[in-house]
C-alpha cells in the first residue's frame, strides 16, 4: 500500500528547518519533516518536492500550490 504524500505519520519526530534554492533546499536545523504552507501538512523530508524558494515555503503537492497562490492573488 502507498502511502500518500503529506500524510501526517505517527512518530514523525521533530520538524527541520530548511532554506530554499531554485532547485534545492539546505537544511538549517536538522528535523524529520516540513509544514505545507498552504495546508499545514506534515511533508516528510524524503517526500520534499514542491517549494518556492522566493517565499521559502514548502508544499505538500501541486494542488497545495496552486491553493496558496489562488490565497495570494485573491489578497491584492
């Protein structure tokens, strides 16, 4: 069975702090797993594909992004 990206796991240790490139991220203060910006979703580090390194923000998937730009633009 696969388990879906962005799932909150039990036991998922501490949460990492990672600063954001435009094609990878360097881990700040080391930890197990990110939040998803737009959906608070606990993200796996081996799960990590989606983030904006213009906003330092990660994302559980493409919806979530999608989800936090809609928010931004409706904002302006």
């Amino acid at each position: 069975m696969r388990r879906q990206t962005g799932n909150p796991l039990p036991n998922l240790g501490t949460e990492a702090v990672l600063s954001y490139t435009d094609s990878d991220y360097h881990i700040v203060r080391h930890g197990t797993f990110v939040r998803c910006a737009a959906t608070g979703q606990a993200i796996p580090l081996q799960e990590l594909l989606y983030w904006s390194a213009e906003r330092q923000e990660a994302y559980a998937g493409p919806e979530a992004v999608l989800m936090r730009l809609r928010t931004e633009s409706k904002a302006r």
